[in-house]
C-alpha cells in the first residue's frame, strides 16, 4: 500500500501581516512558519495506518513552496513518513487552487497512491479546494471533512462533519482522497530519535514544470487589512486597572451583574 | 449576468441558508434560475426556472451524482457563475464541478467589487480580491454575509435525470454527541480558547463563569483538547447561543465561532494580539494576557 499525504506551510496567524508590493499576499520578512494546523491530523491519520498495518505501507509527504517548507517535510518525516518530496517553487504564494492541484496530481498520478490525506482547507487561505481538485483529476473517490476514519482491506469508512456537530457516515473503496477536519485525531510530537532519523534523510526535489504546474484560473489583489467593523472599547494596560474598568464597564453597559449572580 | 443558484436540501427540506443565494443574486443584479435536488413536495418559493431532481432518488448526499445533475444544469441553463453556500455540502460539492467545468473556483466570497470576489484570508484577519480568468466561475457565500432575500412564487420545473453509480455510499447520518449542556439558553457564557494555553488554566475560565453566574462554553480547540465537553462548543459544528454578555477568553474570533456568538448583547474579548479578528464583534477588547487578568476580573467581582 502507497499514501501520500500533502502539507502546507502556513504563517502564525498571531503575526501582522503587511502586504506585498502587487497587494497579492504578505511579506514574509519577520514571519514565523509552520505546518498547516489540518494538515498535521492527515500525517497523523497516515502514520497511524502505516502503524495499523504493521509498518507495511509506505508514507511520502509532499510540499510545495520556497527552501523553507522543507523544515515542514522534514517534520512530517519526524513523525513517521519515510519519503519527502518538496516541489521547489519559489512563486507557491501566488499560485492558485487549481495550481497547486495540478502539481500534486500531476506527481500522484503516474506513482499510483491507495490513498492520500490532505488538510480540509489550510488556516492562511482556506480554499478547501485543493484536496478536492485533486481526486477530481485523478479520477478517485474523496471524501472531505473527515472527523473519523477507519480501514478494513481495501475498503474505507470515514465519518464527515456536518452543521451543529452532527456526523454523514460514508464508505468507500481505494484508491481515495480524504480531507482532514479538526477532531481527527491527535497529532504525535515528533521524538528526538525520529527528529535525528529524518534530518539525514534525502528529500527528493522537483521544480513546479516537472510536477505538471498549469496556468491559474484566477487573479487576486487588495490584498489588504480587513476593514473593521467592529466599533468596541479597546483597554490596555495593569491587569488589576483593567479589572476595575472592565467590572465598571459591565455596570454601565449590561445588567448581568445586577442579576444577584456576581455577588 | 446568469447565475444558477445551487439550494441545498437538509433533511428534506431547502435550507433555511437558500434565502442568502438570493440576496446575493439581488446584490448583483443578476439573472437567477435554481438548482435543486430535493422534495418535489416542498420546492424553493421562486417563481423562476428551477433545474430539479428528486432526492428520493439522488440522495440528500450522493456528490458524484450529484455533480453530474449540476453539470446537466449548467449544459441547459449555460450561467455565468454556479453559487453555492459554503456549508458542509456546498464546499463538498463546488470545487467538483469546478474541476469537470475546468472553472475558477472562489470559496466563501463575503463581497463583490467589480469583475471581483472579495474573501477573508489569514483567518479574518485580511482580505483579497479574486477575479476569474474563466468565462465560467463556481462561487461558495460565507454564511451571514449576504442578506436575506425569499422571492416567492411557485417555479417552473426542469427535471433533471439522475445517473446513479457512485464512488462514494452514504451510509447514515450520526446525531451530534448528548453530553448534556444547553448554552442556548444562558444569560451569561464565558469561553476557554485554544489561548488559554493548558487544561490548567481552563480553571480561571471557571472561576470566572462561576463569579459572573455564568456557564463555561469552548472554541474547537479547547474541545478537542479534551479541556471541556462538546457540549459546550460555540459555533458551527457547536451551539450557537445568544446570551446577554459572552465573554471570549483566547479566542481569535474564526468565522466558524462568530457564526455561533455574535448574537450576543455584549461581547468582552480578553486577547493578546489585539488585531485578532475577535475584535469584530466585541464590544469591549481587553489586550492582556489571561492568565493575569482573568484572575484580577475574578477577585473585583467577588469584592
Ligand atoms: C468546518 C469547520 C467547522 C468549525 N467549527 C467550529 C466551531 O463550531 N467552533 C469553533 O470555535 N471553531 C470551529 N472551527 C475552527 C475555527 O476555524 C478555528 O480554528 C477555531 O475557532 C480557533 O479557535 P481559537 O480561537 O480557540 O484558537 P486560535 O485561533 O488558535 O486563537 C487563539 C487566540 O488566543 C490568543 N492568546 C494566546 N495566548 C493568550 C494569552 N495568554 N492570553 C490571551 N490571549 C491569548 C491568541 O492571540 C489567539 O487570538 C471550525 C473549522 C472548520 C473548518
């Protein structure tokens, strides 16, 4: 059995973001990066079968982006996938959806997966579209939204995630694509013996041509700060102060404190 | 502008989120028709041309059929952009037409600005415009963000024939976990968020809940954590609740979460990084770290 899992480097949203000179997307100057919060439950999910299944089936991660995402192939490695494959694209920032699905199915579909886990969406985009791009062009069944999975010889049952909690029941049979959801599962830290292993491990380099990048389908600009809504009291300083203003706050603005409650 | 309006059907009926496809429709000006796979006996209210075929037959979740009923309707109807709301099955199904279409995709569009769709990035933070190349576009609308609109009238129908064979079989549908708490109904909640760091400090966000006389809610990640019930999740795939004060405690304010607190009378945000987007919607941002000021609030209003 083949799987391959696809993870995204993403900035830590806590950061500020500036924007670039076209308005396209941020500036990575001061930025710290790390791996796509969906994505670290589809390496899980796929390290935890290889587990299921005795060890027998092979891992490769793949990443798209500039030098620095191989620290995020390399970290996948760490937690259990045994090949990396970085396909070095300097421009990944500006490629859109269709893109990016055309680079991984462009390199999945001659190698053949059984099956490939994907984030649901990735927490900087959001597009939610390339796992599903993906299994469209390779012509194989896949479920998104994925809260429970499970594998019994070659055939899947996976639970998506629907409004309000509630769960869609699902089976299918491999080859497959499944998109991640929060809940999955719970992502291993990577062990220091698995941090060593992976550090001299070779990872397999691809330019975007050789994976088979198309041209997009969109443009973007204005990048740009959201423009704020939001027209609420903004308080800063000692914590003991801004608890007296908050309390005084509270009084003057609701009666929940007037309830009998808060005594 | 031609637009083909994708209504979704949940447990037999169109949802209630229809009336946002329409309002966007409005927004542009633009020509609508419908499609709309579900109970021949409660069809959208619209007196256009509705693409239909039944659920009875097609399943409420079925997307390889489903995709091939839409690609009928688009062949017949030739629009210039397939709308979506972006739900569990409308971002499921959207970007497989795009693919058969060979189309633009943009998901969960809040505005419209010229040739352009305007979209949240970096978790609300920012925004983009992003026009399509194609002649064709597949669009998901963010919940809540465009009005309202039912249209009235009764359709004229288009049937649509189902091909079945599928690679994907519903199985059954799982209700959400009974673990009990019904925030729906509190006057106050106070919220733990994947910020508040540790299962040891969620007890801050109970202390406080119990000062305020409150009940203690959850974003995902404090969930999934396993620092709190899911019961007690606000949001999408948690309760949506409407209480006079909700206080956010690490929380930076995902659009999946607002969805289920902004109709709260007064919203408290105790955030470090004051640009989070929880900012939007609250009425009173304290820039602090919680684990200094939610003990201070805690000890004032014991005083
Ligand atoms: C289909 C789908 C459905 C979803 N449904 C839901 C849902 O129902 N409910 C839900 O909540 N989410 C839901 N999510 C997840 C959602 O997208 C966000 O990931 C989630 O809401 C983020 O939770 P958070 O704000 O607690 O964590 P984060 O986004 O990580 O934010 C943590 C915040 O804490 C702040 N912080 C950190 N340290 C401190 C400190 N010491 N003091 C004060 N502040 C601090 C940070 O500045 C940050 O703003 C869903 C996602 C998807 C894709």
């Amino acid at each position: 059995m083949k799987i391959l899992v696809c993870v995204k480097q993403v900035p830590d949203l806590e950061s500020r973001f500036v924007p670039n000179a076209a308005g396209t997307w941020f500036e990575e100057a001061g930025l710290a990066f790390r791996m796509n919060d969906y994505d670290e439950f589809a390496v899980e999910e796929a390290v935890r079968i290889k587990e299921q299944l005795g060890g027998a089936p092979e891992v490769t991660v793949l990443s798209i982006g500039p030098g620095r995402v191989v620290e995020t192939v390399r970290k996948a490695m760490a937690m259990g996938c045994d090949h990396g494959v970085h396909v070095m694209d300097q421009d990944a920032a500006d490629r859109d959806p269709w893109q990016i699905a055309a680079m991984i199915a462009g390199f999945a579909g001659p190698r053949r997966f059984d099956l490939i886990f994907t984030g649901m969406q990735s927490i900087d985009r959001g597009s939610g579209q390339v796992g599903l791009l993906t299994a469209e062009r390779l012509g194989i069944a896949c479920v998104t939204t994925v809260v429970g999975f499970s594998l019994e010889g070659r055939r899947a049952t996976a639970e998506r995630e629907l409004e309000g909690g509630a769960r869609g029941v699902v089976g299918f049979g491999l080859p497959a694509l499944v998109t991640c959801q929060l809940g999955l599962n719970t992502p291993r830290y990577p062990t220091l013996p698995g941090i060593m292993k992976s550090k001299k491990r070779e990872i397999e380099c691809l330019s975007p041509d050789e994976a088979g990048l198309e041209a997009p389908l969109t443009m973007v600009s204005g990048f740009a700060p959201q423009v704020r809504m939001g027209s609420g009291t903004v308080l800063e300083g000692d914590a003991v102060e801004l608890a007296a203003q908050v309390v005084a706050l509270l009084n003057e603005k609701t009666a929940v404190l007037r309830r009998g409650g808060a005594q | 502008m031609k637009t083909l309006l994708v209504a979704e059907c949940r447990q037999g009926r169109p949802a209630d989120a229809t009336a946002e496809l329409f309002g966007f429709a409005r927004t542009l000006g633009a020509e609508v028709s419908v499609a709309y796979i579900g109970n021949p006996d409660d069809l959208p209210r619209f007196d256009g041309l509705v693409y239909f075929a039944d659920v009875r037959d097609s399943g409420e979740y079925d997307p390889d059929v489903h995709k091939r009923l839409l690609l009928q309707a688009v062949e017949a109807g030739r629009p210039d952009a397939v709308v979506f709301m972006h739900s569990s099955w409308g971002w499921d199904l959207a970007p497989r037409v795009a693919a058969a279409l060979k189309a633009a995709q943009v998901t969960e569009v809040t505005g419209v600005v010229g040739e352009g769709y305007i979209v949240d990035s970096c978790n609300g933070k920012m925004r983009r415009t992003v026009r399509p190349l194609t002649t064709t576009v597949v669009l998901t609308l963010q919940p809540g963000a465009f009005p309202a609109l039912q249209p009235g009238g009764a359709p004229e129908i288009h049937l649509l024939r189902a091909e079945h064979g599928s690679n994907v079989e519903f199985i059954r549908y799982e209700p959400p976990p009974a673990d009990g708490v019904d925030l729906t109904r509190a006057e106050v909640i106070v919220s733990a968020g994947r910020g508040v760091g540790s299962r040891e400090h969620v007890e801050l966000v109970k202390a406080l809940a119990e000062a305020l006389g409150g009940e203690v809610g959850a974003s995902r990640p404090a969930v999934d954590a396993g620092w709190l019930e899911h019961s007690r999740q606000v949001g999408t795939t948690g309760q949506t609740v409407s209480p006079a004060l909700y206080v956010a405690c690490g929380i930076s304010g995902a659009v999946q979460h607002l969805a289920g607190m902004k109709g709260a009378a007064f919203v408290l945000a105790v955030n470090t990084d004051r640009d989070a987007p929880i900012g939007e919607v609250a009425d009173l941002f304290v820039v602090a770290d919680l684990r200094q000021f939610l003990p201070a609030l805690t000890a004032k209003l014991k005083r």
